[in-house]
C-alpha cells in the first residue's frame, strides 16, 4: 500500500524491493509513483549515458511513460533490465528524452563571431602547417557543424580546418550522415549559399558531398565518457561549440563536462555555448570574454589541467 506524503523515496525503496521480487505494484506505469520520481528518471538516464536537468524531468518521465507503453511494458524494472540487453530500446530512449530541434546558422551572431575574430584569429596564430581543429558537440542532425563547413569554406580555410562532430543519438548521426535537409533546417540560409552549397531535389536540400566529407561524426555521450579521447581524435581543439546541449543536463554533470570542454581544448582554444545554457565559469579555470554574440570562453595560456574548484 502506498503512502501518499513520500512518494519519490518510497519509490525508490520499492525498486529495491521489486527487483527482489517484492512489491511490484509499486513501480507500475499508470500509478502517480513514476511522476514523481525524479529518482528513477536519473537512474534510467544514467543507464543510457545521459543527465536530465531538473526543469526536463517531467518531459523525460512522460517520454519514458510512451516508450514504455509502445513496447508493453508495465514496470520500469522491465526497463531497466531490457536496457542493457537493448541496444535499440537504449537508442530509443536516448531520442525520446532528448531534443534535437537546431538549424544552419542558428545564432547567426555566433557564427558572425566565428568568421570575423575567431577565424581570423586562429589563423594568425597557428604554426604554418598545422590545422584549424574545430569540434560541433551535441551536432544533432549535422546543421551546426555543416554550417562551419560552409563558413570555412566562405573564408577560403577548408584546405586547414578539420571538423568533428558529436552526438550522443545514433539517429542524429545517420541523419547527420545523410546531409540532406528540408526547407525548415535552411529557414536561416541566404538563397545564395542554397544554391552555391546545396543540390536540391524537389523541397529536399542535399549538402555538397565534398563539404559533407569534411565533416567527421562520432558517437559521444557528454558526461558519460572520458574526455579528452586523443585515441579517437577528440582533443587538442581550437574552438569547441557546445551549444543548446548543457541545458537539458543536470547540474552534476554539467560541472564535470565544463571541466572536460576545458581539457579538450589547446591553450588559447575558445568554447562557446548558447546564451541559454548554464554558465561554466565557475566550474574550470576559463577566461570569460563578453562580446557581440555573449560569453565566450578561453582556456588561458600555460593554464594547469587540474580540476576546478566546484565552490568558486
Ligand atoms: C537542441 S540540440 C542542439 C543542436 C545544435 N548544437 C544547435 O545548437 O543547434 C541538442 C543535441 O544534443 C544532444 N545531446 C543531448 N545530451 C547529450 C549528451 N549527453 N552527449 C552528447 N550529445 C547530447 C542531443 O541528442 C541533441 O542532438
């Protein structure tokens, strides 16, 4: 029998004592026990590699809610041990709780920032020979790195900048593989680059296959994963974008990622994020920089690695 006044712990009590073969009500779909249970919701994300920020878990409770319902699944200990053996059921998850809307461009002052300072900047002051390492994170359907394709190549940089891209959904990726886009992803593209950088076939938008082969995607879970990850050329940036991803994590994580974005770039190496993501100051030793298109981060010259101190 329930009691009403303790729901979130008496939930996670019970699914000690469920997975002991006890109490099974306790965790069933349609009771109010699963609404409630920020717990659970963190427990099922940790199973997939993520975090869910605090003002995302109802949204990542109702998602699990339909997930379980289209598999005809009544408890969540029968998600939690199908997690493991599933790797689809893991990567449905994954599309369910996160949010992949982006577009070319989006935050043309950043991309503005990007071409007229960074670029320019980068260039200056790298060594002949050596290229522009740039890193799109949280990439979704490859709208943001391809952009950064398209500017580099704008600014006649394509032969020395690389670019990585990451996502934790393997869906994005394949979408991100595909290059081609509806009207929708381009709402932000100038008619000119349409036709410069596009082959269109009927309302589809293919991107060019040699600025798509310049783009490299790689599966990663922020958060999850150890970074940096020179072995996978996943460290050593210039510029890292991690931007409208940070907002949906939760605290915890978003503190140990700050500090990782930090290792993951070159001294002088810049990161930015969406003016609507948490701030990261307080959790690495980056310079802060305001300018026309918000904070910007630094990682300063000759700056130890060593972890931040969180209380700062
Ligand atoms: C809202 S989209 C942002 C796309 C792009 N950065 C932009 O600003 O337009 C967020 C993306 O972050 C990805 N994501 C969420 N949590 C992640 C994690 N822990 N590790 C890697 N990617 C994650 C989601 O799959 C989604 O594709």
């Amino acid at each position: 029998m329930r009691r009403a006044p303790a729901k979130v712990r008496s939930s996670r009590v019970a699914l000690t004592a469920n997975r002991s073969g006890r109490d099974e009500g306790v965790e069933n779909i349609s009771g109010a026990v699963l609404s409630e249970a920020g717990s659970l919701v963190a427990r099922i994300a940790d199973k997939i590699g993520m975090s869910v920020a605090a003002s995302r878990k109802q949204a990542a409770v109702s998602a699990i809610r339909r997930l379980m319902a289209s598999r005809g699944l009544n408890h969540v200990s029968s998600l939690l041990d199908l997690i493991d053996a599933d790797e689809d059921l893991k990567e449905e998850l994954i599309d369910e709780v996160t949010v992949g809307e982006t577009h070319f461009f989006r935050g043309p002052a950043q991309f503005d920032l990007v071409r007229d300072t960074i670029l320019p900047e980068l260039r200056r002051s790298r060594p002949m020979g050596s290229p522009i390492r740039i890193w799109s994170l949280g990439c979704a359907s490859g709208e943001e790195p391809y952009s950064l394709a398209i500017l580099c190549e704008e600014e006649g940089l394509s032969n020395i900048v690389e670019i990585a891209a990451s996502d934790i959904s393997r869906k994005a990726l394949i979408d991100a593989a595909s290059a081609e886009y509806g009207e929708w992803s381009l709402r932000n593209t100038n008619e000119c680059w349409r036709h410069r950088y596009f082959l269109q076939s009927g309302s589809r938008y293919r991107l060019r296959p040699d600025l798509a082969r310049r783009v490299r995607l790689t599966k990663v879970a922020l958060g999850a994963d150890a970074l940096p990850a020179p072995q996978s050329g996943l460290a050593d940036f210039d510029l890292i974008l991690c931007r409208n991803v940070l907002v949906y994590l939760d605290a915890a994580a978003v503190r140990r990622i700050a500090r990782q974005l930090f290792a993951c770039l070159v001294e002088d190496g810049w990161l930015m994020t969406a003016p609507t993501d948490p701030p990261l100051w307080k959790h690495a030793p980056f310079e802060t920089s305001i300018t026309s298109a918000g904070v910007v981060y630094r990682r300063p010259i000759s700056s130890q690695e060593g972890p931040a101190d969180d209380r700062c």
